[in-house]
C-alpha cells in the first residue's frame, strides 16, 4: 500500500513515512493509492471478535508491511484495554432503528482517544525502530490537546508540549491535560487567545533549523493513521447492527470531516452505507457545502459546540480528491482558487456526486439546548452539545434509507456539563476513573504570546529532560 498526495506533485510513500510525515510538502493530504476493498464474507468474518481484533483486520491493509501484523494487534489491544467500557464503542438504542454509537469511554472522553491511543503508540513504535526521537508540539482550544497528552504519556521517543490559551478553555479540559504527571508531557499555557497559540506553533514549524533540531512532529486530525483508526468504529457498529446483510446510514456531529470522512472510507471499503449525515453548529460550511454546492468560508462563531467551531474543514480535502476524480494538479488549482478568493463552487456534476451520499443539517445553539431538552425527557438519555448535533441531523436527514441509523456520539456529557445542566437541569458526572479530577496537582507553565521564549522554553525543557 501506497500513499499518494491529494495535490498530485509529491512522491508516494509507505505508511511509516506518512505517518510521520503529516502534511505533504506540496501542502496536500496523504490518501491510499488505492482503497482496499472488503468482501461480504471479510465482513461476515469479523461479527464476534472484540474491538482491538476487528480493527485490527480492519486497518491491516493500511499497513502493507511496513508495521507487522503482530505489532499492529498488540498495539490496538493495549490501545483499548484501558477504555471504560468492554465493548469500547458500545451502541445504545434511542428509538426504533435508531442507534447511538458512543465514542467517549476512551481516557479523555471524546472519540478523538479512539485514534490518537493508537496513533501515539504508532508514532513511538516506528520512531524507536529507526533510533530517532520526535517532538510534538500542537494547540488546542480544547479536545484534541488532552487526547494527544494522553496518546503521548511515557512514551520513550516522544516529548510533547501542548499550548493552550490561558484561561480560555474549561476548567475540565485544562484539568486532563495538566494534571497528567509524566515527565515527557509539558503543558503552557499563552497568554493570548488559541489563535495566538496556533500562530505559535506554525512559528516553530516555520523556524527549518529549530524544527530539524527538535525533530518536530504534529499528531493533528489530517494524519492519515488518524483517520485509518476511526475506520474500524464503522465496522464495528454495522458488523454487531447486521452487516454485511443490511445497509446503513451514519450521523457525525462534524468539525474538520476527520471522523466522517473515516465513514466515507469504510463505505469505499465495501461497507454498505447509504448515507452519511454531516451535523454543523452555526459555523455550516459543511451544510452549506452540500445543500448550495459552493464551499465559502465566513468567520467563525463561538458555540456550545465548541470543537465544531472551524470554518476550513481541511479532511474535506481527502473527499474532493475523489471528486475531483483523483487529479491532484486539478484540485490543486482548485485549493488555490479557494485560497485565493474565499470560495469555490464545485460545479454540478461534483455536487449531484456529493449529495448521492452526503446530507447535511444544522442547529443552532438555541436548538442545540432544546434538543438536549427534549431528548432526555424522552429517553433519559444526557448528551453533550456535540452529540446532539449528529443525533438531531440524523433524525432530519435519514431520508428513505432502508436500514439502521446510528448517530455517532463524540464526547461524554460531563467534559460539558454547563450545557447540559441548563438543557435538561441535570449536572452530568465524571465517570468513576476521572473523579478526582479536582483533587489531582496541576502541571503548567504560563509563558506570553513571544516566539522566542518559547523556543527558550522548549529547548530549556528538553535539555533538562535529556540530563536527567
Ligand atoms: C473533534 C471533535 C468533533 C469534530 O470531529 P472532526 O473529525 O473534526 O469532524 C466533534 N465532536 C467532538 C466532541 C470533538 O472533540
């Protein structure tokens, strides 16, 4: 297996070399050269198994040799043994035929564990085999900054420092990430906002020497293994709901179309899905994408929602490669008439293909709440803000399909128990694992919005590191 880049000028390469790679020097995504494909009996073949063996059949043909069959299976198995569920993405029944899909018993609690459980031990495996050592640095507003933390912990080739803008994300969030005492895990946090922190960070990139020096790396949502990961909470969910025997349609409360896009690949795979709903806060490029088949970006709303607060969805990429019938030059132009002029319409024969699968819906926050509302009072179900996004798309855009809809939940009510609590008057709890969240010593520098001592800071922290 081969990967190719969705701008079509750089060199193929192995899965090893695009996993640390990220983004490809022509500013493209890493896409197989070819998908895999599973037969009716393949998929047949995994009803029974537990999560890590299916996904590791699942992603075995992503591999193609360069990681080991057995290094792949022991990984998945310890990436998912620590999950607070044993069924790890346990589906939930809301109402006739239709399901719920949870992706938040991973360690912090959002679907983002699923990949980055496996993709840190990835990273430290391929990396330890060729005597080197990374260091990964990224910004968070959020979310993804507790689940790279996580994914990075005590891993031996690894140090990781994660920025985030100080006093702006909550008080939950800021408590996973700081409160993880391992040595090669460095919080800070900017005074300034996250975009700051995001200026940041491409300032460390943007320095050649320091980012060869340091070996930086990024484990953002555009890394293919990211995506290869997610692949198999697809499977897994058809393969228990009757798969291959019957066809589906998948609902994603969706920010930068990592998650969704994993369903797009599943159903390139052979799953059968008839369709896949694309749920959008107020920031619906997505939505708006599909229903008008024109991309345009506007600036960008804060939501209760706040990990769909993106209006550059760049895994969108990944799926108008196929689009654009996998010309890369083509897209190329086409990514840079977006870039140049903050739109792009896709033409009518992309947008008829486009909307054969894809649907989108939006809710506001006001519907957001009343969602919630009404979704516990009907079932005793509480749902974070995020979650309900994908569920209510769903139930709007399941269409004529004939099979099961399955809402995919991204994270656990209580990382946002603020609006769950005004939506239903219930404040969510911590599951047992995290309850002394509050009690735990807190790990965190405070550094201002200035590049340069950042960089003092990063090579003050290693030097350290490598001295003790
Ligand atoms: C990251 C995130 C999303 C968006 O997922 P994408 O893969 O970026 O589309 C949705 N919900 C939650 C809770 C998230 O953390």
């Amino acid at each position: 297996m081969r990967y190719v880049s969705t701008r079509g000028e750089a060199p193929g390469l192995a899965f090893d070399e695009v996993l640390l790679a990220g983004l490809a020097p022509d500013g493209g995504l890493y896409v197989p050269e070819a998908w895999p494909r599973f037969s009716r009996s393949d998929i047949r073949a995994l009803r029974g198994l537990g999560y890590a063996e299916l996904a590791t059949r699942v992603m075995a043909p992503y591999l193609g040799g360069a990681v080991g069959g057995d290094d792949i299976a022991a990984m998945a198995a310890e990436s998912y043994a620590g999950f607070g569920h044993p069924a790890v993405a346990p589906l939930k029944q809301l109402a006739a035929d239709h399901w719920l899909m949870e992706l938040f018993h991973g360690p912090t609690l959002s679907f983002k564990d699923y990949a980055l459980q496996l993709v840190g031990r990835l990273f430290d495996h391929v990396l330890r085999r060729r005597g080197r050592r990374m260091t990964i640095v990224g910004a968070t507003s959020g979310d993804t900054g507790s689940a790279a933390i996580e994914a990075c912990r005590d891993r031996a080739a690894m140090d990781v420092f994660i920025l985030h803008p100080e006093g702006r994300v909550s008080e939950v969030q800021r408590r996973q990430m700081t409160t993880v005492a391992a040595a090669n895990v460095h919080n800070i946090a900017i005074t300034g906002t996250f975009d700051d922190c995001q200026d940041l960070v491409k300032g460390l990139f943007a320095d050649t020497g320091f980012r060869a020096r340091y070996g930086l790396g990024a484990v953002n949502s555009i890394n293919w293994a990211r995506i290869m990961a997610q692949i198999a909470y697809y499977f897994a969910a058809a393969v228990a709901l009757g798969a291959p025997d019957r066809r589906f349609t998948f609902a994603v409360p969706t920010g930068n179309f990592g998650n969704v896009f994993a369903a797009y690949a599943a159903r390139r795979m052979g799953l059968g899905i008839d369709r896949l709903v694309i749920g959008s806060n107020t920031n619906d490029i997505l939505t708006r994408v599909i229903t008008e088949g024109r991309m345009e970006t506007r600036p960008v709303t804060p939501t209760l929602s706040p990990s769909m607060d993106i209006q550059i969805s760049s895994n969108f990429e990944r799926l108008l490669f196929d689009l654009y019938g996998r010309d890369g030059r083509r897209l190329a132009r086409a990514m840079a008439r977006f870039r140049r002029d903050g739109g792009l319409g896709l033409g009518d024969a992309r947008w008829r293909r486009l909307t054969r699968l894809f649907a989108g819906h939006r809710l506001d926050d006001g519907q957001t709440t009343a969602a919630i509302g009404r979704l516990y009072a009907e079932t005793g179900e509480l749902l974070d803000p995020h979650s309900i996004i994908g569920v209510e798309a769903g139930a709007a855009c399941r269409g004529a399909g004939t099979g099961p809809l399955v809402s995919v939940a991204t994270a656990h009510p209580a990382k946002f128990p603020e609006a769950v609590e005004a939506a239903t008057g219930v404040r969510p709890a911590l599951p047992d694992r995290l309850a002394d969240l509050w009690e735990r010593d807190e790990h965190c520098h405070v550094l201002g919005n200035d590049l340069a001592a950042l960089k003092d800071h990063i090579a003050g922290q290693l030097a350290g590191g490598a001295a003790a």
